[in-house]
C-alpha cells in the first residue's frame, strides 16, 4: 500500500523520483522519502507527513546523482515517523531499499540478525530486508537479493541500491506490483503505471519471483532462480494527461465528471443489436456450473452484490458474494464446475489475489474484472475483463465502480445467454444500458438543492443513515462508505425492512436519514419503512424514480427513467455528489482521506 518510484539513467534523478511519489501519493501519505546514489556514496532524506514536507526539506539543495529510490509510505508496521520511514540503510550506509509489503517471518529474521550482532533503529518489518542483503553482500548485488529474497516471507515490491554500482537500481516483487519503463538514457520502475506516464507508455509488469536490474537504457529481468527472463512490454493506452487534474480542484470531482465518457468507453464494442459480445468468455460450459462466486473488496465487493442479484433473478445456478478476506477461511466448495469472478479495481488487491490461487488450486475456471492491464489478477485469470474507466487517483473511487457496475451487467447478462436462461424485459435492459452513459450525463448535470441541503445537515452532525431494499441496498452500502471515507461522518447502511430489527432505536429528532425507493416491486413498502423514521423526527432525504408517489416528503430526487436493474448508476453518481459536497463543506481532503490507500496490497 505504499508507493515506490526508482531511477537509472544519465540525468538526476530526483526529478523522476518526485514526480512520480507525486502521482503515487494516493497509495499511501504517512511520510516519504529517497535514497540518491552517486560517486559520494548514498545520500538519504525522509521526512513523516506528506510528499510536499519532504520537497520542501530538499528545496535548493544541489541533487545530481543520477540512480536513485522512492517511497512514500501506509504505516503497517511502527508508526509514522523519520525513523520508521523508507528508504531504510545498513549500518555502513552503503546500501538503502525501499519496501511495499508485509514481511510475515520478520521478527524471525530480526531476531537472527541481531543474534548476529546487527543493529535495528525502526520498527519496521521492512528493515529486515536491507540487513539481509548486508549479510549476504559478497560483492554481487544480484546474488545477495537471490539469497535474501529466499528466506521473505510474505509479500514485497523492493528497490535496492548499492555504492559499489552508482548507475544500477535493482528490483524484486513477490505477491505485490511493480512496472518498468526505459528511455534511451534512463531506466525506471514504479508501483502503479502512472508514476511512468511522463516518460513511457511502453511497460513491462513484472512477474512474480521476478528480478531486475536497471541501468541507463538497459533492464535486465532475472527469475529467483537467476534465470534469465524476457520482459512483455505493453502499450499504455492512455496518456499523462489522464492522470492530472485537467482544470477541477479534485481528482474526485474530475473522476465523477468523467463518468459518462468512461461508461461509453466500458460498453464499446461489448453491445451489438440484440446481442452481448463476450468473446473472452467463450471457454465457459454454463450448464456445467454447480455455482458461482463474485469475490472481491470493498467498493468492488458492492459491485459484486449487484451482479449476485441479477445473476440470482436471471440464472437458475447457486451464486454468492463473498469479500475477498473471507472467501479463503469459508470452506466454499471449489472445483472445475465453480465459476470465480473477481473484481477489484487495480487488479492488485492482496486478498483478491490471494483468493484467486485458492480457486485456481482447486481447478475452478476464473475471470477478472479490472482496470488496469497487465495487473496481476488479469496475468493469472482464465479470462480477463477490462473496465476502460483509465486512472482513477482519488482513493474514493467513482468511475471505476460504475464503470465495474456496467460491465459486470452486460457479463451477467452473457452468461445467462449462455447457459440458456430466458430473461424478461430483456430488450428493454439491454436498449437502457446501452444509453446509461447519457443518463449519467443528466445525474451530472442535474441541479440538486436537496442534495445541497442534506450536505449541509450532514455538516455538524456525526451520524447518517441509509436505507434501501433490494438493489436500492447495494447502492445504500456504497453512499454510506462514500461519505464516511471521505467526510469523516459515521454512516451506516440497512435494509430498510430490518430498522424495526433494531437500527430505528437510533432515529431521533434531526438524524439524517438517505433513503432509497427505486426498485418498484418495494418501492411502497420502502415508502412506509421511511415514515416510521420520520415520525421519529428524521430528516429523510427520498431518492426515487420520476413517477413513484412522494407525498409528504420534502426532500426529494428523481433519477430518469430507466430500467429499475439499472437505477443503481444514476443513484450512485448522486450519492457520490451527496458525499462530495459534505466533505468539501467540512474542509476534508476528498482525494486522500485520512487513513486510507487506494491499492491494497497487504492483507
């Protein structure tokens, strides 16, 4: 969950290095820091805080070593501060690494290091790893990273530099993302793609177990075996400017704004007259699945639960969502007949991937769902799935789950014509969400003073409640992680059937309750669930369709008409408004919330 940038080339390498923990900074903002190399030995600064405390540190300062690493750091072990922050060096200073991961026998590996006689000064299980590579250092970087990364356990993306080789940095990953890229003079590794954008479209993901060494112009990719390697270069199909602002104040508010292009982007190609286009999924036997599981976290989790209802009201064949953190301790049957889908926005989840070795184990066909290519969910599934909805920096994310909510639908709907199934109103499903980008469009640019008012009631209090039945408590669960994540506020998510279970005894004069009627099968149930809350003095704010009955409510917003499976894209982009003016009214950082990374590549 951390951020790691490396440079090799004949220029300084400072520059790349900032700017790239700069486009990085959304994977973790405890602290930061980096480790130049040159004829003078390593030079280190770190600083806790974000990015711009360590920039300012090193503002004037004459910087031009050309290798160089680094970090910017998502404490899992030892709190933020200087000392707890990377790059972490031996004792002698001649050698520094950055580290994204979790090192499982640390404590282990410390405590035979210090029987050793070794010296630790953090409480990081990260500085294992450069006292590994002391011990081993024989003369070759390259062997002493083979011996070192034999006895990790756990899972790491690390940058090594050494003074004996002032224009080498060397990598190594294991369960956790890295990216090369190369210009003619220069080679360079990262964590996420867009650290890169600026100087290449052209990268290589890395593989597990894999090694490499850069150099000026020159990668060199090794096995943990010390076999020699070919690097699989790929095209990045979007540029530099898709990962900056672009004139909005937010990375957030810009990703809402791009939905509607990101949505079209999704379903081009994927929707052909009556037809659903899924060639990718064409090795799948659907009669011959005894179930189906959708697996992933978070906010990908939620598009998961809304792909589970409409494959449960369309498929005859057992299926569950499971959060990817569960799914390995639940004992769910596995085996050939039992399709795995998996989710997750980067394609580097922790707990997805790990998921996915269990299914692939035990034989299970598994598809991907991800928005990022060449990810490691993508690399080591049957099939893989693209959402088109390009970088997505804010940590809340916003385009890419609506872009996941689409696609997902035209997949479900594919496999129900595979396995036969007769889906009703299907023309009608399939014409709307063809035309959901223009329905997100008018979401957008709708003029919503009851969202404004219910953003500003949210402004002084510390509790808010959302409540929905059927698909309308999907979308329920994903405003209430919205505005927590991003404002701070406590907000929780029920069916609205189960408030007298419990939840109403909360209800009280003033409490803000969101409340969901888009589902018409519930629609007038939801509507009565909503007046026991108001006649407890609740101030409800009603999402509904353009022709459900709202008397008595004051508050209240109508999406366009559109298939009641699809209600769930126009809602979302309301509650992401909803969420967004909060936390702009409460003066909070949208784009990197407090506490929170955007990748999750620990467990």
């Amino acid at each position: 969950m951390c951020g790691i940038t490396a440079f090799a080339g004949t220029t300084p390498a400072l520059p790349f290095l900032m700017q790239g923990l700069e486009k990085l900074e959304y994977r973790g903002y405890d602290s930061a820091g980096v480790t130049l190399v040159g004829s003078q030995g390593l030079t280190t600064v770190k600083a806790r805080g974000r990015l711009a405390t360590l920039k300012a540190s090193m503002e004037g300062g004459c910087w031009p070593q050309t290798a160089g690493i680094g970090h910017t750091r998502w404490a899992t072990h030892g709190i933020p501060s200087n000392l707890n922050s990377h790059p972490h060096t031996n004792e002698t200073e001649t050698i520094a690494i950055v580290h994204n991961g979790i090192i499982e026998n640390h404590q282990a590996i410390r405590s035979f290091l210090e029987d050793t006689g070794y010296r630790f000064h953090s409480q990081t299980d990260s500085e294992v790893i450069v006292h590994m590579l002391d011990y081993y250092y024989k003369g070759d970087m390259l062997e002493a990273i083979r011996n070192t990364v034999r006895y990790l356990e756990g899972s790491f993306a690390l940058c090594v530099v050494c003074t004996d080789f002032p224009d080498t940095v060397y990598t190594a990953r294991k369960d956790s993302p890295m990216v090369l890229g190369k210009s003619a003079d220069a080679a360079f590794c990262a964590s996420d793609i867009p650290a890169l954008l600026e100087y290449t479209r052209e990268i290589v993901a890395m593989e597990d177990r894999q090694i490499a060494v850069l150099q000026p112009g020159e990668i060199q990719l090794y096995d943990f075996d010390g076999r020699p390697a070919n690097p699989v270069w790929m095209t990045v199909e979007y540029d530099v400017q898709a990962a900056q602002k672009g004139g909005y104040d937010t990375f957030m508010e810009k990703e809402m704004h791009e939905q509607p292009y990101v949505l079209s982007e999704t379903l081009r190609g994927r929707i052909s007259g009556e037809d659903v286009i899924f060639p990718e999924l064409g090795f799948l036997d659907m009669k011959d699945m005894k179930a189906v599981y959708f697996i992933a976290c978070g906010t990908a989790w939620h598009a998961g639960l809304y792909a589970q209802y409409l494959f449960r009201t369309w498929i005859p064949v057992p299926c569950f969502c499971i959060p990817a953190s569960e799914f390995r301790y639940g004992h769910y049957p596995l085996g050939p007949d039992t399709l795995c889908i998996f989710v997750s926005q980067s394609g580097e989840t922790a707990d997805t991937l790990a998921a996915l070795k269990e299914a692939k184990k035990a034989g299970a066909p598994c598809v991907s769902i991800t928005n990022v290519l060449g990810s490691g969910l993508a690399r080591q599934s049957d099939a893989a799935l693209y959402t088109c909805a390009g970088p997505e920096i804010a940590v809340a994310s916003t385009k890419a789950y609506t872009t996941q909510l689409v696609l997902l639908a035209a997949m479900v709907l594919k496999l129900a014509d595979l396995y036969g199934a007769d889906v009703p109103d299907r023309t009608r499903f399939l014409q709307d969400l063809a035309h959901i980008p223009e329905v997100g469009q008018k979401m957008l640019d709708m003029e919503t003073p009851e969202i404004s008012h219910a953003a500003d009631s949210l402004t002084n209090l510390r509790d808010a409640y959302f409540i929905g039945r059927q698909l309308d408590y999907v979308s329920v669960l994903e405003g209430a992680l919205k505005l927590k994540e991003i404002s701070y506020i406590h907000a929780d998510a029920y069916y609205a059937g189960e408030l007298k279970h419990g939840p109403i005894a909360l209800i009280e004069e003033g409490t803000v309750v969101i409340a969901l009627a888009t589902q018409p099968e519930v629609a007038g149930k939801t509507i009565s669930n909503i007046q026991e809350t108001m006649a407890r003095g609740a101030d409800v704010t009603l999402i509904t369709g353009p022709s459900e009955t709202a008397d008595g409510f004051s508050q209240v917003l109508r999406i366009p008409d559109v298939h009641p499976y699809l209600a769930v894209i126009p809602v979302t982009i309301l509650l992401q408004k909803l969420a967004f003016e909060a936390a702009v009214n409460k003066g909070c950082d949208v784009d990197k919330p407090r506490n929170l990374a955007k990748s999750v590549t620990v467990e």
